[in-house]
C-alpha cells in the first residue's frame, strides 16, 4: 500500500484537452496526521466568492479519475482538487472530499496534497500550517492563479465498467501523461503572509473552537472578529 492519492484531469493549461489525462500524484494526508483535518465551510464559501470576483480565480469540470491509497477507485462526485501558485512563485496543490462522519452535516477533510515541501511544513507546524497556508490562499493579492477542479461526469473507471471495455482499449483510448516535478521557486514554503486587524493592524488569530479554515479569526488586541 502507497501513501499516495493520484488524480486523472484533463489538462487546465491546454484547454482542457479532451484526447488526453494527467495524472497528478499526491501526498496521504494519514501520513502525516492521525486522521484527515476537518475544514470549515466559511474556505469554501470564500473561494467561491473569489471565484466570482477574480479574474485569476477560477472553477473548471475536469477530474475523471481518483484512485487511493489502496488501489482504490472513488466515485468522483464528492471530490474537489485545489491547484494554486503564490505570487513568491510556491505551487500548493490540495485534494477535497466532501463526507458524512456519524450523521453530522456533510463536512470537507483534507484528503491529500503536494507538492513534498508542503508535508514538511505541516508536520512541524500542524494545523496552524493549514490556517496560515489557506488564509493566504484567499488573498487575491497574494495569488498569481488559483483553480478549484471539480468532477466531470463519471470516472473512466466507472464508464469503463458499464460499457465493459478492455483495460489495453481503455488504455490506448485515453493516453496519460505524467506531470514532472514543478520547483519551489524561492526555497520557502512556510508564507510570510498573516492577516491583519483592519481596525488596529495587530496579527489575528483563529478562534479558540475553530477548526481549520478561512473567517473565523479574531484580534487579540481589539477583539475585532472577522
């Protein structure tokens, strides 16, 4: 068994070419933490938005493939992957999955990420990390580009079951291609980036009860929530 998620999409940079799929691979986010980290609503609402206002935020249909740890294949429906550059020149890329845990509201846990740099950074800072990381991530200013990939129709593993097609036509019919190694530009992956009060300038700072996420901070010195 791998520690490894991997995700086939058409290409965003080709204009989601159609003849072919990448297959991105990423990091287990159980190799690192006991458990997959819970996060909060308000990141999501907060790309959202972003992605109605930004011109360099962006939504795209385009995953057709998510295999696990295990081998497995997953219904793509409930998955979201998350690819961003800074404007330092970082790649962050993060792979959502929406679920139920024991009859709660459907929640989103972190399932995976890359590049490697980023599973150092959060195993010596743990989740403040992810605050800190995603905080940043819906600062426009301090994103060159952001893709949120969503599903597109079902998984070629499922349409290849329902129309039982051979694994070497399947093969031939969608070529793959694997992505190379991106560089950290600048060698720093831990943001200098923290949101400060709009009202007296101190460093905020998440909310005792708070999660992971975007919104829910507060200012030490004033009190001023946001």
């Amino acid at each position: 068994m791998s520690d490894f998620f991997k995700i086939y999409t058409h290409s965003p940079w080709d204009k989601l070419n159609s003849e072919y799929l990448v297959e991105v691979k990423l990091l287990s986010l159980k190799s690192i933490f006991k458990s997959f980290p819970v996060i909060e609503k308000e990141f999501f609402e907060d790309l959202i938005s972003n992605t109605h206002k930004q011109g360099h935020y962006s939504y795209l249909q385009s995953i057709k493939r998510i295999v696990g740890p295990k081998n497995e294949d997953y219904d793509i429906s409930s998955w979201i992957f998350l690819w961003a550059f800074d404007d330092q020149g970082r790649m962050y890329q993060f792979l959502f999955q929406k679920v139920t845990l024991q009859a709660q509201p459907t929640q989103s846990i972190l399932a995976a990420l890359a590049p490697p740099e980023l599973s150092t950074l959060f195993s010596e800072h743990g989740k403040d990390a992810i605050l800190r990381i995603f905080s940043l991530l819906n600062t426009p200013k301090k994103v060159k580009f952001l893709m949120i990939l969503g599903p597109k129709g079902k998984s070629i593993a499922e349409e290849s079951q329902f129309y039982k097609i051979d694994p070497n036509q399947l093969d031939r019919l969608k070529k793959t291609h694997l992505i190379g190694n991106i560089p950290n530009i600048q060698g720093q992956w831990f943001p200098s980036f923290s949101p400060r009060c709009p009202i007296c300038n101190e460093l905020l700072v998440g909310l005792e009860n708070y999660r992971i996420g975007g919104g829910k901070i507060i200012c030490p010195r004033c009190g001023y929530q946001g």
